[in-house]
C-alpha cells in the first residue's frame, strides 16, 4: 500500500511540473509557485475545517511541523532551480534524486528498521532514480563549430553543485517530519499547514517581483496537491525509508512522461534506469 500511495505521488508531481512548463516559462517559478500553492491552499484548507475544524492545542507541535515541512521544501525547490541556473542539469538533477537516499540514512540513524528484501528493493531504487536522471553534458563547440571531443577548462565541481547538495537535504528533511509527525494531524490538515507556510513564504516575493497573473486553467495546479496528499499518506503508513525512496522517482516519472508525452528522447541508460525503478517499485510493494 505504501509503495502505491508513494509512486502515484510521484506520479501526480511529475505531471503537475509537466503541466505546469508553459506557465513557468511565461510567468517564471515564482508566479507559478504562488498559484499552484495558493490553489491548494484555499482547497484542502477549505475541506480541512469543514471535517476537522481548526487545529486543537494539542496539535500546535504537529502543526508546527506541518508549517516547517512546507518551509523546507519550498526552499528545497529553489535551492534546485538556483542550481539548475548556475549548473548543468547532468550534475544537479542527479544530485537532487538522493533526496530519497538521504532520508533512508537519516531514518535508519533514528532507528528505522529495513527488511533484507527491502534493503535491495531500496538501494535498486536509488540506482535506478540516478540513471533515470542523469543526461548527457552538451560540449561547447569548437572553433570550427563542431563539438568539441573534451570540455576545456580545469577540473572541480560544478556551481551547482552545493545548491543540489542543499536541496537533496531540504527534501530530505521535509520527508522526515511528514513520516515522523504527519500522524498526528489528518493528512488534509497537514497538506493545508504545510501549503500554507510555504505560501507565506513565496508570496512577499512574488508581489515584490512580479504580477501575479491568474492562470488559465486551474486543474493542473491541482495535481501538486494531491500528490502531497498522498505523500502525507504514504509517509504516514510507513515504513519511511520505502515511501521516501520511492517518492524520489519523480526525476524517474518525469523524464518517462517527458519521453511520451513531449517526445524527448531518452539515452539508454536512462532507459535502464527506468526498467530498475519498475522492478525496484514491484520488490518493495511485495516485501
């Protein structure tokens, strides 16, 4: 159940960032970050305190968690499209995808237990999830026009590099509060708090920056919700490093509905890496 609950998750934000591109490229991440917040915001706020109600005492720490969980991973988006700008998305994409990995250990450090069966399924996600990230440099052309056989320049890292870094462990982070607290709230409570703050803390600069434009179409700013629903869920249910692994696959759904839907063409180890992901999927939902 926790696998199906992670993987359609992953799915709903796959298609919401393949939706949302044309908004993005016309109105840039922030606009479109404020829309597709405040949209799930004013929703499942809505069917939050119709069901539950506000929050009681009791549930103010949860709450707070909630607010921070969507604080991290707000910060976590644009710790990734500042890389993405200063960077190569052959270096940052794949470096972003250890999201997954990097809760697995943090969960593990606080006592999580992992199944052998697990473990494999895990550490095959993880491959998989790289090698479905990972495209191939463009080289600079040479002087005759043609690409060059090797990149000029010394050797380092890549500037994007310590912002992937950052936000692989943002990502990471919010995965753990969802698992460890979501509990404690309904899971459309948590989802509201959680939007909520992360509205709070892109609309100052989106007013300051930009007009705010409302979109032509809501339902694609929909999807974002509703895989954060189920994310909650899965988190929830547990165990946490099979629902966070699998939750990292969005780089893995995302360049499969790129390649169907957008006709880009995916390298063959790409491919590999998507064939790992479903095998890795049908291990850990049957252990």
């Amino acid at each position: 159940m926790t696998a199906g609950l992670a993987l359609f998750s992953a799915g709903a934000y796959a298609l919401a960032d393949l939706t949302n591109m044309h908004l993005m490229r016309s109105a840039g991440l922030v606009c479109t970050l404020v829309w597709v917040l405040a949209i799930g915001f004013v929703l499942t706020m809505a069917v939050s305190l119709a069901l539950n109600g506000p929050p009681s005492g009791s549930e103010l720490v949860p709450a707070a968690k909630a607010a921070a969980a969507g604080m991290l991973t707000v910060g976590a988006l644009g710790c990734l499209f500042k890389g993405l700008r200063v960077g190569r998305l052959a270096i940052v994409a794949p470096i972003v995808a250890l999201d997954g990995g990097f809760a697995v250990l943090a969960a593990l450090v606080f006592g999580e237990r992992v199944e052998p069966l697990q473990a494999v399924g895990l550490v095959t996600a993880v491959g998989g999830g790289l090698l479905a990230a990972v495209t191939r440099p463009e080289r600079p052309p040479g002087a005759d026009g043609r690409p060059q056989r090797k990149s000029p320049g010394r050797l380092g890292l890549d500037r994007g590099v310590g912002w992937a870094l950052i936000s692989a462990c943002c990502f990471a982070t919010s995965y753990l509060l969802y698992g460890r607290a979501g509990g404690h709230l309904p899971i459309v409570t948590w989802v509201a708090i959680s939007l909520g703050a992360g509205l709070a803390v892109v609309l100052p600069a989106a007013l300051m920056g930009s007009r705010l434009r409302p979109p032509r179409e809501a339902w694609p700013k929909l999807l974002g919700s509703g895989g954060m629903l189920l994310m909650v869920a899965a988190l929830t249910r547990g165990p946490l490093p099979v629902a966070a692994v699998l939750l990292a696959q969005v780089a893995t759904l995302g360049a499969l509905f790129g390649a169907f839907f957008l006709r880009e063409p995916l390298a063959s180890h790409q491919w590999i890496g998507v064939a790992l992901t479903v095998i890795a999927a049908t291990v850990l939902a049957g252990a």
